[in-house]
C-alpha cells in the first residue's frame, strides 16, 4: 500500500487540515456538510468566493480582509474540497451548482454577487445561468476554463489539449478520496506522463509529501473531468445562451504553443472572445477585461487588484430589488 | 419530413395541450417554467405528485378529489413533461430532482411528503435522500423502476432487460423534441424493434395520431435513459443508501421472463427486496406493500386505493416541526 493511501479526507482531519484566520462553519445541505468562512458585515453587499479545483475556501485568505472593505464574503468548501463532504460518483458541475444555489438561500439568505475562480469561475457561469431568480446579481468569472475544461467542447481546445494530463496523472496515482495516495509514484511519472509544461508545473509542488491544498482536494475530482463526468450534462455552450446576469471575465495568461496546439492557461483568445460573444447574445452586459501576465490566481497572486477589480464593476451592478 | 416533425410540445401550445378540470399556474425555479396544477386547501398536509415518464401532471386528475380530503396536493409536469420548458441535454436525476427542491420551496413553502409513479417515484427516492432538510416528511415510491431502470444496476435486471427497447424506439424515431416525428415508421418498426410484450404495449397506443401523454412528452427522456445518462452521476444503489426518511414501496404487477431473464414491468421481486435492504440500513421505516395484480400506475388504475393507501401511510408519519 502507498504511503499516502487514504490518509487525507474529513474522515482524516488532524492529518488533513490545518488552521486559519477566519473560523469556519458548516452548512447541511441535504447532501453535504458545506463548510465555509465569512469576511465583512452584512451591510455590505453579498459576495460569493468559489475556489478553482485543487483549492480550498483559504485560497481566499489573504484577499478576505481587503474584501471585506467593500463586501461580506462567503468562501466556502465544494463538495470534494476542503472539510466539506465528499460525494463519490457525483462530482458534477450540476450537482455543485446546485449546492451553491442552496447555499445562497441558507447561509446568505439575501441576492449574491458570485465570483470563482478555474472550475469555480466555471460554477459562476452556472449560477448566472442557472440559479433561482433573484439569488445571483452579478457573476465574476475568474480566468475559467470555459470550453477548455471540456473533453469534447464547441470551441478552441479541449482539456486533453490544456491541463487535461494532469488531471490523468492525479486520478491515476492518487485515486478517488486518495484511495492510491502514491505520491512518490505520480512524481516519478510526471515527466513520463505529462508534457514538458505540465510536468514543470508539478515539479514545482513535488515535495516529499502533497501540498496542503492537494490534501485537503478529492483527486475524484480529477477524474470527473478528465473523463468528462463533471460537464456531461452540462454543455458549456449551452450554459452560456442561458446567462441572465451582468458578467465579468477576466482573462489571465494564456498562450497556445505552436508546435503542439496546447493550451497554456485556463482559456485561449478564441474561446474568450466566443464566450463574450454567446452573452453578448443572451443579452448580457459583458465586462471583458484581460490581464496577459497574471497567473491563474489574480486573487491569490495580487490580492489587492483582484478586490480592486471586483469592486469596482461591482458598483456598477443594478441594485437587488 | 415525417408527419409530426416538430410537432409538439410548448412551442405548439394549440397543436399539443388539452383543458382540464384544475386551474394550471407555473413557477420560474431559474432554468425550468414549471407547470403545476394543486387541489386541497392549505390546512391539510402537502402532497408532492410526480407523474411517470410519458404521463404529465393530469395522470393524477382522477385522483385529486380523492387525494384533496387528505391533503394540499401539487402535482407537476417536470422539465421535458407536460407544459414545463424542454431543456436539451440536461435531463438528468439530479437536475430533476433539483427542480423539485425549488419547487417545494418556491411553490409548496412548507415540508411535504412526495409520492411519485415509475421515473417520478426514482425522483420520490432522488428527494427522499438529497432533498434539503426538512423538506421532505416521507416518500411514497409507486412502483419505482429503481435499479431497472439504470444500465448497469447493482441489483437485477437493467433497463435492456425491462421496458428499455421501448424507450430506444420512441427516441430513434420521435427524436429529441420530436424533431423526427415518424410516428407511422415507429408504428411499423415495433413488431421487428421490441419484444413481443412490448410490441404488444405499444399496439395498444398505435392510433392514426400519438396519445394526448406522448404529445406532451420530450422523446428526450428515452434516450437519456436508454444511454444511462439520466443517472450517470446518481447511481440508485447509493442513492438509497443515503434516504433519511419513512418510506412507502408499492409494488405492483411484475414477472420475469423465464425463457428470456426480461422483467416484465417496474421492479422486480430480488430488487424490491434489496431496496428495502438498503433503506433498512440507512436507518428507514419502510412500509412494503405488494399489489402483484395492480397495473404499473395505481393512481390512473384505481385512485380510490391509490388515495386510500397513502392516506393511511400518511397519517403513521411524524408531524413537522
């Protein structure tokens, strides 16, 4: 057995989890025990973080006090990550998106601005989409890996053509709520699984044991998307017809490498500008703003210019009624 | 063009629906207008009714006067049913499921007990595990196909082996949204496509036009059960496993097959067993009762019983708080 099979999970939490500057709550949605951490008072406008995979709720850490400026922020755990619940086989976009749609009415109790980050920012689109009306006034996508992050999309890449093998290579290893937990194997493997990008990638998070936010992520996760699991019922496209909330999307690094086709970064121009373009005809005022040399995450990179960001579109959104 | 191409459905109001005897209103869950018609005053229980696949909410309209001296009752087309919105490729378990949680919230507002018939009574279970809490009192499941109706079920029989051919010929030559329409072609094709005792089904609904339920029905609904993608993500095995509330089986006319292993009608024996098998071990009160020579849809067949069982089962339910 690996030296890391099953050690990690709520089932596991001294070994798991670790403390933080905000204390942390549940949620019972019926399904999950959502855990989730509050900034700010409840004058101020709602706001919803929704971290990107392999991230928990603390991702938002050190962006929470300066939110807290303009905002009363809720980060939360999705199934899957952090202390919430895991849900094997039921790691879908719907699913998660309609935790979220319970979390509004349960612990915000009032309309959300909504802002995730990755697949998070992937979750804002479903909720600008597809939450109960009234519940989202605005809808931050965070550089979201729309299209990319499908295995068979409308536009540009796809996930094998971006960070798919990384996903591949942490189901493979790690196993479904780290049932593998072969950490040392999947190091070992990266330079033989991955393209010479990825594998950079990992090497910089290949100590002797996981990262913390890889410990506190279900690599199931992993496995919904390479496998397509997570989106099956889901099209992208589709969603994004459906946006009936004003939008911002901020577009961070990204290059498609020429010799390959791969995609570096979340989502290429092509898909940016077709996203634009499908709100655009939903009828959605589109807030296109694009930061070449950002990193994936604005909010943990730059967390003062990501809050800057976000507060300043948000005071342009229509007041709830 | 076939006769019925794009025949039916909201899009055609005049050409696909019919007046009833109650009042129809809709509520706006986000992505569904839902359709729902409601008998019984607001001082008695509420009652959640969730039609079958093929049958639309006046599958209960002989019921209602019977139901309404017992109860609030709301009964509901769901999303690709009736007059609710066609929603293409989004027919899932759990994004119906999901509209019932919005339902009970948006148009019951208080706890309810749910009784569903075939695929409703799989949503009945859907909302008897994963519902919010408190929402739901108890469920009544009217001969559910749980198991059979999945692909690759733990237990017994698979759709392939039960009503699942059915379903692939109503969707190869009805076509999502009716856009093929050939009901003639699907007439022909039933004696060569199904086995006998489905062919012999469907000679019975074989007139010169479909039957006012299939008018109503999104041909959708076969194919994403014939392909397994209406419950990719909630395998009903540990759907059961996770129920949190007293349980109502009936179980009516079925047999299998000896000559071939089909499954002629909803569950069979083994697989009723093991439902109550799993309920039991997640801690459910469930009340088993066997109809073997009641027809698949107790509330069209004989409503007084149908109203007179679940009244009596009703009343051993604990009050909500």
């Amino acid at each position: 057995m690996s030296r890391f099979a099953n050690a990690f999970g709520p089932h596991r939490p001294e070994a798991t989890y670790v403390a933080h500057a905000f204390p942390e709550q549940t949620l019972d949605t019926g399904e999950v025990s959502m855990n989730y951490a509050v900034a700010g008072s409840p004058d101020k406008p709602a706001l919803l973080l929704i971290p990107g995979q392999s991230e928990s709720w603390w991702g938002y850490e050190q962006a929470m006090p300066l939110l807290a400026e303009h905002f009363q922020a809720f980060a939360v755990d999705l199934r899957g990550q952090g202390r919430s619940t895991r849900t094997p086989r039921r790691y879908t976009l719907d699913n998660m998106g309609n935790d979220l749609v319970r979390f509004v009415d349960g612990a915000i109790g009032r309309p959300a601005i909504v802002s995730g980050l990755s697949s998070g920012g992937v979750l804002a689109a479903w909720l600008s989409a597809y939450a109960k009306p009234g519940q989202v006034r605005g809808a931050h996508y965070e550089d979201p890996p729309l299209f990319a992050s499908e295995v068979n999309p409308a536009c540009g890449p796809s996930l094998r053509q971006s960070v798919g093998s990384m996903f591949a290579l942490w189901s493979k290893y790690l196993g479904d709520q780290w049932s593998i937990g072969d950490w040392e194997g999947m190091v070992a493997a990266a330079p033989r699984e991955l393209p010479a990008w990825l594998a950079a990638l990992l090497s910089a998070m290949a100590g002797p044991e996981p990262a913390q936010n890889l410990k506190e992520y279900d690599p199931e996760w992993a496995r919904a998307f390479w496998s397509g699991t997570v989106a099956a019922s889901c099209d992208h496209a589709s969603l994004l017809t459906s946006v009936k909330v004003p939008v911002l999307l901020t577009h961070h690094f990204r290059r498609v490498d020429e010799a390959t086709g791969q995609l570096l970064g979340a989502l290429s121009d092509v898909q940016a500008a077709r996203v634009c373009a499908l709100l655009a005809s939903a009828g959605c005022d589109v807030d296109y703003q694009s930061f070449p040399t950002m990193g994936h995450s604005m909010h943990g990179q730059d967390p003062r210019l990501f809050a800057d960001t976000l507060a300043r579109w948000a005071a342009t959104l229509p007041k709830p009624l």
